[in-house]
C-alpha cells in the first residue's frame, strides 16, 4: 500500500514530464518559485496562482495566455507546506516580484517565500533547483536502477536538499499541475505530431538532470519548419478536390509525413533508449486532423 506521507513514483513521473515538457515544448523553464506554510497552505498557493495568472494576462497578454506552474504539498517535520514553482517572462520578472511581495501577504498566513531567477544565473540551475524542492517529498523507500546502480529516487530526483527526518501524512491530492504543460498540453502537443519525451517513463534515470531539453526545444523548433515546409510543399503537388485518385495520393502522403517516429527526428545529442509501452498510439494521429492546425507560436529559449 502507499504511503501517503510521500509522493509516489506517478506522482514524481508527472511533475518530471510536466516541468521538462514546460522546457522543450514551451521553452519556458521554472524561474520562479514560493512556499507557503501554515494551516491551509494548498488553498492559499492556488489563490496566489490564479491572482498572478490574471496580472500576468494583464501585463503580456500573448505570452501568458496560459501560465506554466506545478504545486506539491506536503507535510515535513508536522508543518503543512505548498510549494510552487512557475514560468514569468524575464520581461516582467522585476514588476512580478514588486507584486508579489507586496499581494502574497493577503494569504494571512504567517510564513511566505520566494525566490526568482537573478541575472547571471543559469536558468538551467535554478529550474532544476526548483524541481528539486518540489519533489523532496518523493518516498525514500522507492528505489530504481540509475546506470548499473541502484538509488533512492528521491537522492536523484531531489539532490542537495536537506530532506525532513518525517513527514505527515497528507489528506486528498498531493500535487496539481497547470493544463498546458498537464496532460491537455500534452496532448496538444500529441496531436501535432510532437509526442512527449520522458526519461523517467523510459526509466533512464541517469538523464534527468542533463539537461537535455534546452537541446531538445531546440531541435524541435527545426524539426517543425522541416514538417511544415515538407507538408505545405504536399498541399502544392497534391491539392484537395481534384479527383479521387489525387486525394487518395494527398492521404498517403500525408499518411507518410505524419507516421514518422519523433524519436529518429535530427536531433544534436544522443536520445536514451526507449522503453515500448502497451496502446502507445503517439504516432498514428490522424493526417487530416493535424493538417487543420499546423500553425505553431514558438518561443526562444536561451
């Protein structure tokens, strides 16, 4: 039976999908986050979440369309706890701290913290520091193959963190995750023929930290001009409507093009090897439903 003082191996697989698929899919790392402690912690980090998701909509409208952000709550040493870590477009980091310190004090509860991303420092430390803190609370009694060894999750997934001597159990969901990088974003992503890509599904543990998904967001922003010169160049030589024959050939074209594996795409580093999983459909959407949303907003990561 699990234990629910401690996130368990799903619920530490969700948040390490969700917070790379922030990265390579959205190109928007983890540069700032808070915790909350007190007697409702969870309730008061969701009204901080929405509250600046809606000044955010207000200050960038196009790029916070949809804010990236994880909770995870847990109980150490008999104190509830909520931590948050979440995307703020470098553009208004400074205003979003302003507010912040001023608007966090609302909560009315007696211990708030947070910290952002400074200038000079690497993006890539401060997201995974971040993950870090988010997933102390893994259970230490997990344990997975990391190379030819065999270590706790939570040393991997968590290091450098002083980890609580106990934990208290905690009642209802221990964590949520915002849509677009949860499993709708997910699926979105799926369903533009750029399927999710999970070391920790595949069980290569030993690439969690290396920070592949700033060349993975990379590679895919090339791989998706590829795709959509190659499937505009398909709506030329095959245009809809001309006769059966014609259509059908369009189908099988886009059947091919769209069939392609996204793991034997171009890529600048060496892909884990991957793990196959039962129903997994990731690559058998359908032509005509894709071909109706091509278009992509993407964004440059540093």
């Amino acid at each position: 039976m699990a234990d629910s003082r401690y996130l368990q191996k799903p619920q530490v697989g969700a948040i390490e999908d969700a917070s790379s698929f922030s990265v390579y899919e959205l190109a928007r790392p983890l540069n700032f986050r808070f915790t909350v402690r007190g007697c409702n912690p969870k309730a008061c980090a969701s009204q901080i979440i929405h509250n600046a998701e809606v000044r955010l909509k207000y200050w960038v409208p196009v790029e916070c369309a949809e804010l990236p952000w994880i909770l995870v709550v847990s109980k150490p040493s008999g104190t509830m706890s909520a931590d948050v870590g979440m995307h703020v477009p470098s553009s208004t980091m400074s205003d979003f701290i302003d507010w912040f310190s001023a608007r966090a004090g609302d909560c009315s509860l007696q211990n708030i913290e947070f910290a952002a991303l400074q200038n000079g420092q690497r993006p890539k430390d401060f997201h995974f520091a971040t993950l870090a803190a988010l997933t102390r609370s893994t259970d230490p009694a997990i344990i997975v193959r990391q190379g030819r060894d065999r270590r706790r999750l939570v040393e991997i997934v968590s290091p450098g963190i002083r980890h609580s001597d106990s934990y208290g159990t905690v009642a209802g969901r221990r964590y949520e995750i915002a849509a677009c990088i949860g499993k709708l974003g997910q699926r979105r992503a799926k369903a533009r023929h750029f399927p999710i890509m999970s070391p920790f599904r595949d069980k290569a543990f030993d690439r969690l930290r290396d920070a592949w998904e700033w060349a993975e967001c990379k590679d895919r922003r090339a791989e998706r001009k590829r795709f959509e010169d190659e499937a505009a160049a398909i709506s030329v030589r095959f245009p809809p409507n001309i006769d059966v024959l014609h259509d059908a050939r369009r189908v099988a074209e886009l059947r091919r093009l769209y069939g392609r594996d996204i793991r034997e795409m171009k890529r600048s580093f060496d892909l884990w090897p991957s793990r196959p999983r039962k129903h997994d459909k990731s690559n058998k959407t359908g032509p005509l439903r894709i071909e109706k949303s091509l278009a992509q907003c993407l964004y440059v990561i540093d």
